[in-house]
C-alpha cells in the first residue's frame, strides 16, 4: 500500500490538495478533520460541555462515525445520520479543535485512520498524519501557509455560504486554533522530521498538487 500524510494548519489548502491527489491518483481520500469535527458535533447535540473531559470520555462508546466515498464525494455520517454539511461550521471547527485535545478522542479515531491506510493507497490529512497515525508514510507533507492568507481563504469560503463573518474574526479564530493545535499535550500539530514542507501562500493548488506529484516521483 502506498500514502501519503499532508498534515497543516487550519486554511493551508490540504483539504483541497488532498482530495485533488487523491482523485488523480486514484487513492482513497481520508479528511480526518471530520471525523473530529463529527465527535465534536455530537457532544453539541447532547448538551456535553467541551471542557467536561470526564463526560466525554464516558460517551465516546455511543458515537460511530463512518466516511463513506461515492462519486468522489465524502459523506460524513455520525451515528448513521448524514452529518457533512453540519459539521463545516466555524463552531464545529472549534469543537473539534477543543475534543482534538483529549487522549481518549484521539485513540479512538487514530485507531480507525490506521485500518484505513492497511487495506488501501490513500492519501491522508490531518494534523498528526505523519507523525503519529501513519508514522511510515511513503511520502509526507507539511503544508502551511501565513495567517493573513489563511484567514483570507476561509474568509472568503465563509462569504460564499452566506455566513455573516468578518475577516479580523476569521484571523482570530485561525490564530486561536493554531495555538490549540500546536501546543495541545497529545500529538500537537507539527512537521515531522522526514516531510518535506510546502509553502502555498503565493500558490494555486493546482501548482502545490503538482509540486507533490514531483516529489512523490523523486522519492519513489
Ligand atoms: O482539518 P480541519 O480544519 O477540518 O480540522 C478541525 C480540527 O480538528 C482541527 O482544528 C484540530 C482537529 N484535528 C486534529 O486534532 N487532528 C487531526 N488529525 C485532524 C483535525
């Protein structure tokens, strides 16, 4: 089996450069964004405070959440019920970095993100691809951004579905995450030592799929 681990920050484009390689590719795709944003959803739904570690450990046993891949599309269920939409709001964005903390969320879903990568090439992304889910990745990507960048991208991804958001709040909320991210005690957000980093500031994702190709070449 072959993958390849993009990990970054919130905004980097890893989503949309994962989804692009892996189509071209013909690998599997595997967002594990959603699968936290997803457990962050259901602690919503259920009224569980984010800071309750307690009680969201107590929980984690009734949440199932399945990826399913029909037409090049994600559909993200929680508990059967088709989820995708729901969880790309900015407060699922937050509650999935907030539960992104916690060791027992983690387990669990790394547990499942590894027995995607035994039975198929994928491409995976995430925060702690290449350093903790798939250690072993025949390629690794550390894809970043600037803030202003980042926060410009979601900004505008947030205009177009009508959502009432200022930029300065959306840079906020980016730097927030990224704090979250980077310094959380539990596989925090960083390069690996064996991936190579992609700058996308002053790039199209077109050009970043291609830089990856190249490299996925040279390192074969
Ligand atoms: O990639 P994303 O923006 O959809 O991820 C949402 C949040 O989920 C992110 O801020 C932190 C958390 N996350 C994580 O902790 N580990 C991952 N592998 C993926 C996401």
């Amino acid at each position: 089996m072959y993958s390849i681990a993009i990990d970054g920050p919130a905004g980097s484009g890893k989503g949309t450069v994962a989804k692009g390689l892996a189509n071209k590719l013909n690998f599997l795709y595997v967002d594990t964004g959603a699968m936290y944003r997803a457990t962050g959803l259901y602690f919503i739904k259920n009224n569980i405070s984010l800071d309750d570690e307690k009680s969201i450990n107590a929980n984690l046993d009734k949440i199932d959440i399945k990826l399913k891949y029909k037409d090049n599309k994600t559909t993200v269920y929680l508990n059967q019920e088709d989820v995708s939409l729901e969880i790309r709001t900015e407060e699922c964005s937050r509650a999935a970095s907030k539960v992104g903390v916690y060791e027992k969320v983690r387990e669990n879903l790394v547990r499942m993100q590894k027995e995607y990568a035994k039975t198929n090439n994928i491409v995976m992304e995430g925060r702690d691809i290449g350093t903790v889910v798939l250690p072993n990745a025949n390629l690794k990507i550390y894809l970043t951004a600037s803030c202003e960048e980042r926060a410009r991208r979601r900004y505008i991804e947030q205009k177009e579905k009508g959502l009432e958001l200022t930029y300065e709040e959306v840079l906020k909320d980016i730097k927030e995450r990224d704090y979250r991210d980077m310094h959380r005690e539990i596989s925090p957000l960083k390069q690996a030592d064996d991936a190579i980093l992609v700058d996308s500031t002053d790039m199209t994702i077109d050009e970043v799929i291609n830089e990856i190709l190249k490299y996925r070449k040279v390192r074969d």
